[in-house]
C-alpha cells in the first residue's frame, strides 16, 4: 500500500492562507493566533488538509488501478 502524500510546506501554507481568507471573506474576524477560537480555526484547518491528502492519495491509488 502506498503511503499518504502530505503537502509540502508551501502546498500547506497556501492551503492555509487560502483557508484563512475563505473564512474572513465570509465573516470570521481577522485570524491570527489571538484569534479566540484559533485552536478550533487549527483544528478544522488541518482537518481539511487531511481530507484533501486523503482524496488525492485515493485518486493516485484508482489511477494506478487502471
């Protein structure tokens, strides 16, 4: 079995960087790390970068199935 490809660093800090404008633009307050709910704000962040790891590994996984 292959094993799930992380992003890179700069992959990781666009995803979060897009992340954080996406929640902004739609009404979450500025976010930094004083942020009063940056823990929550972390936790889901990295919860959709598993996601995405996740489906892109799947993906890999059927294209070498073909």
């Amino acid at each position: 079995m292959m094993p799930r490809k992380e992003m890179s660093d700069q992959q990781f800090n666009k995803f979060q960087d897009d992340f954080f404008d996406l929640l902004e633009e739609n009404g979450v307050s500025k976010i930094t790390c004083d942020h009063p709910k940056w823990n929550d704000i972390c936790d889901i962040r990295n919860r959709v970068a598993e996601f995405i790891e996740e489906q892109v590994y799947l993906q890999v996984w059927e294209d070498d199935d073909d």
